[in-house]
C-alpha cells in the first residue's frame, strides 16, 4: 500500500488575483510561492492558462514561467497545461525549447485539449486559424517530433527546441486524453481540482491500455487536489470561504477575483448553487493537518495515483504560504 511520504507533491499554481491586490502582487506572489515550493522540497510547479478571466494572471505562461526559472535554482517548472487549440505547435516548441535550453533539465510541457476559455476569447487567441479539439493528437505529436533530435530532410525544426527532449505530459478532465497518453506513452494528470468526476474511471483507462514508450515504462497519473489546510478545522473552514465564492462567480459569470473569507456563507448561495460548488471540490481536502492527513491517504488508498498536484485559494498570502509548508510536513509524516 502506497504511502503519503513515498508520493511526490506538487504545485498547480493559477497565480489568483485578489480583490484589493494587483497584477503584480498576484505575479510576484507566484514566485513567492515557487521559492517556498522549493525550499519545502515540493517535486515540481505548474502554471495553468487561461485567458480572459480578471482573477486569474497567468495567461502568459512561458514567459512567467521564465520569471520563475530566472529566481529559482532547482524546482522544476511547466504547465497545467498549456491549452493546444489557442497555439500552434511550433511556436509552443520554441518558447517551451528556449526555457529547457536556458534552464536545462527543469522545464515540463503539461497540454490540455480544451481552449480553456470562451469562443469569442479564442477566436482573439488564434486569429488566422481555428484549431478544433480533434486536432490535438496531431498537434501533439509534432511538438514531440520539435523536442527530439531532428530528421534528415526534416524542414521545419524548432530552434530553439531542437533535441531538448522536453517531458510532455497529457492533462485532462474526461476520457480522451486519458486513452491518448496511454497509446502515446505519455504521463498523464487528471483534473480533479476542478472535474472531479471521471476522475477513477479515466485512471483506469489510462493504466489498463497505456503502452511503454520512449518517454515511460509504466503508466504515471498525478492528480489535482484543492487543498485548505491550517491549525485547525474551524480556520480551514473559514479560510475555504473565499475558494467557495470564487467557484459562485465562476458559475454566475461574476469577477473571478479572489475574495477575502467570510465567517458563513448563509445567504451567499442557495441549495443547489452549495451543492455544486460541493461537487467542484469533491476532492477536495480542508481541515488540520490531521484532518488531512486522512484525507490524503484515503484518496491515496482509493487511486493509487504517483503524485499529487495541489491547488490553493486562501487570500491571505502568508496563510496561503503556510499552507503549503503543513501539506509537507504531513508528506514527512506519512
């Protein structure tokens, strides 16, 4: 039986904006958090894409990751993901093949299938041409023919990218990429931060047709985790309140800014909008280090996942900070 101690923990950082904050607090915050990451010994840090969305800054992600690489010395560093149909492929090569030439052995190409935003926002994305979801598998494997060494004839090369070997790994939040990074090879990471519900059938998927590949010899699945861990489960409750109006807004097409807690959300939501933001964080783990410790562990039990990638919105960046450092000391515990 997997242990908490023997399974890698990770960052998926979104880099919130908080009302009340800038941009720039949000940006400089993202590698506040790098450096605590890597001080803690956390495996890796991933930055999300998104665009159009007021409370979310890092639609940019190469070139914030750049920021972070430039002032950190070891963690590694990627994407969660980038989303394929706003990019061409080559130009994601180049960008993600000039981070692993300046910082080699540290940079990671995480991609995601959907466009991560809304129709009119993509159509601004990607001007000239319209990618469709069904032209990710193609658009997959020639980013993985930019990183490899390149052909004789070969006449389109990414340079820089050329032979970086960058990892690539697959993301999703349904079936299909699950059953792509198992005919690829690929490692694979669900989206259960935000989708949790396929989550055990799309593991299963992957392990049961993956096929060894240059890239791995046996399935790799990590997993997204929000997580609100603080003294004890009365502050983590109440800490949690800002993440459970930002999923409102995001259901209601308000400012996804994040909000400072309150001490109920009583008249904040109804019902039915209480159920769904309890659905969204189904995997949720909230409470004392105690509290979830057993959480983690029984989501360990239950998948067997490789790693874990955590998710955080506390507004208080130092509590948010704080965070993260009991979620290592319940690694080391574990």
């Amino acid at each position: 039986m997997a242990t908490l101690s023997e399974t890698k923990f990770s960052i998926l950082e979104l880099a919130p904006v908080r009302e009340n904050h800038s941009i720039e607090f949000s940006l400089r915050h993202a590698l506040e958090l790098a450096q605590h990451a890597e001080m803690l010994g956390y495996d890796r840090l991933w930055l999300a894409e998104h665009h159009n969305m007021d409370g979310i800054a890092s639609s940019a992600t190469a070139v914030l990751l750049g920021f972070i690489a430039a002032n950190t010395r070891t963690l590694r560093l990627g994407s969660g993901g980038i989303m394929l149909p706003n990019h061409a492929p080559l130009v994601v090569a180049e960008q993600f093949g000039t981070l692993a030439t300046l910082y080699p052995n540290r940079i990671e190409l995480g991609l995601g299938r959907a466009p991560g935003t809304d129709q009119m926002t993509m159509r601004a994305l990607r001007r000239g041409r319209q990618e469709t979801e069904d032209q990710f598998p193609q658009d997959v494997l020639e980013i993985l023919q930019y990183f490899k060494d390149p052909e004789p004839q070969q006449r389109i090369v990414a340079t820089p990218g050329q032979s970086t070997h960058v990892p690539v790994w697959l993301l999703g939040s349904s079936l299909f990429s699950a059953q792509l990074a198992a005919k690829l090879g690929l490692p694979y990471s669900f989206a259960s931060h935000f989708a949790p519900r396929m989550l055990h059938q799309a593991i299963a998927l992957y392990r049961e047709n993956f096929q060894p590949s240059e890239y791995l010899s046996q399935p790799y699945v990590s997993m997204g985790v929000p997580t609100i861990v603080a003294a004890t489960d009365a502050e983590a409750q109440y800490l949690a309140t800002s993440g459970y109006q930002r999923v409102l807004s995001l259901m209601s097409g308000q400012s996804l800014k994040l909000k400072p807690p309150v001490e109920t959300m009583q008249g904040l939501w109804s019902p039915m909008e209480q159920l769904s933001v309890q659905n969204f964080y189904a995997m949720a783990q909230i409470g004392s280090p105690e509290t979830v410790k057993r959480g983690l562990q029984d989501l360990l039990d239950k998948t067997q996942v490789d790693e874990f990638i955590f998710t955080c919105d506390i507004y208080d960046t130092a509590k948010r900070l704080e965070n993260f450092s009991l979620l290592m000391d319940i690694k080391q515990s574990g």
